[in-house]
C-alpha cells in the first residue's frame, strides 16, 4: 500500500490518496473502511471522493479527505456527498 498524505489546516483536514490491491473494484464503504483502518479514524470522519484503478489493472487508487471532527466533515461537505457516503450520518 502506497500512500499520499498532505494536511489542510484551514478546512481541518488530511487529504489522502492510498492505493491498495483488490480482486474487484471496492465500493465507497469499503474504500472508507480501508482508509479508516489504515489511519486508525472512525469510519465517519472519512469521505472518499473516488476509487480510481487503471484498465486490467488490480491496483486501485483512493482519493478522500480525513477530517478532524465530524462537525467540520458537516460544515464543509456538500450534504449530498455526505448523504452518498455509506456509514455517514447526517
């Protein structure tokens, strides 16, 4: 697992790309969960813009941002991408 890792103090947030090996292309909860797990966060802080993976490839790339609190994943996402991430409430 290789990883990108680069903190933004004004909207408190870690922006993270981590790539990984699966056999089929991982949904946005597993994603989620892999980056959680990885960086030993709750699940809620974590929202996954996109898992990404070349043609043939088993190599998948994960695009997400790793908040320092859940009240400012609220103030700063959309809610509608809130809404779409699985293990999110609000």
């Amino acid at each position: 697992m290789t990883e990108h890792k680069k903190y933004n103090p004004l909207l408190g947030r870690h922006e993270v790309m981590v790539s990984f090996e699966s056999i089929g292309s991982p949904s946005k909860l597993i994603a989620s969960g892999e980056v959680a797990k990885k960086h030993g966060v709750d699940a809620e802080k974590v929202v996954v813009r996109n898992v990404k993976n070349s043609y043939g490839s088993q190599t998948f790339v994960i695009d997400a941002f790793i908040y320092d609190s859940v009240e400012t994943r609220d103030k700063i996402e959309p809610k509608i991408r809130v809404k779409k991430t699985p293990g999110a409430s609000g």
